[in-house]
C-alpha cells in the first residue's frame, strides 16, 4: 500500500470517528416514525406532602366496682313470721290432749311467731350493715391517636438533552437518566 492511501485511510478515520462516537452517544431508535432516546438528569426533587393518619386504638383496664346490697324491706318480716307460727303451731298440736292441745297449738304459733321475727331481724340486719362487695369489671375505650406522616406525590425531574435543560414531573425517580421521545421535523 501506498503512503498516500495509508494517509488517506487514516484521515478518513479521523474525520468519521467523531462521527460515530457522537452517534452513539446520541442514538435515537425508531419507533413508528418517531424515535426514542436517553437524557441525562440533571437534578431530582421529591414532592413532599404532610398527611394526617387518625389510627384507632382500644385500651382496656380493669376496675373494682362495689355493689351495695339491697336492705332488707320492713314488710319482709311478715313471711317469716307466718312461716314461724305455722311451723310453731303445728309442733305445739303434737303435745298435750283436749284443752292442753289448744294451748299447747297456741303457744306453739305465738313462740314460732316471734322466732320468725327474730330471723327476719337478723337478715335485715345482716344486709343493712353488711359491708359492699367489690368484684374486677373490665373496662374498654377506644381512643384516636393522630400523627402526621411525610408522603412522596412524585419528582420533579430536571434533565439535559442535547445542549438543552428541560423539567417534568414523574410519579417516580427516573435514576441517572431518563428516556424522552425525540421527533424530527422538517424546518
């Protein structure tokens, strides 16, 4: 080979590498007449709202509740006290004979009587000065805690492409590049 071609061929690949790499560089893909390419991103800020979370929680506790027994009624005696001199009466008919039995029946009923008064008393009493029970009674509540939580709407993207800066918004981050759509008309 000549010196010439050798001085030829090698201009040649001077003139057209730049060529080629920049075609790389900045290769476009065709897609149905229009072609798609890469820009560099330049910046990438995340728009950032406040939002207030309501979360329901329950809580439980336990209590003492004391309950006060009922008192006893006045007109409670009279059951014991019938139940008394008839039960009286009836051990007092088992004793004695002709008059006697009648006495016997009659003091029967009357001491029956009054034993049924003093039971009675005695659970009058007995409710009236007994003291309160208390027993353990689950209580709940459902209370709303509020907090406020930071929220990402989308980006704003700033992004360089052929000697030009442009913005867009994305609803995610597009990384170190972000594709764009590029169409060649004619001037």
């Amino acid at each position: 080979m000549s010196t010439r071609v050798m001085i030829s061929a090698a201009l040649a690949s001077i003139l057209v590498a730049p060529a080629a790499l920049a075609d790389s560089k900045h290769r476009i893909y065709k897609r149905g007449g229009d072609g798609y390419d890469y820009a560099r991103v330049v910046s990438v800020e995340p728009i950032v709202r406040q939002v207030r979370v309501e979360v329901p929680r329950r809580e439980c506790w336990t209590e003492v509740r004391y309950d006060q027994p009922e008192p006893y009624a006045r007109k409670g005696l009279a059951g014991p006290m019938i139940l008394g001199a008839l039960i009286g009466g009836g051990i007092g008919n088992q004793f004695g004979s002709g008059d006697g039995r009648r006495a016997a029946t009659v003091a029967g009923a009357l001491i029956g009587t009054a034993v049924g008064h003093d039971v009675g008393e005695r659970k009058r009493s007995q409710y009236a000065y007994s003291q309160p029970q208390g027993h353990e009674v689950e209580r709940c509540e459902t209370r709303i805690e509020q907090s406020y939580e930071e929220r990402i709407d989308g980006y704003d993207v700033e992004y360089e492409y052929a000697g030009q800066r442009f913005q867009t918004r994305m609803p995610y981050d597009p990384g170190e590049r972000i594709r764009v759509r590029v169409a060649v008309t004619p001037a």
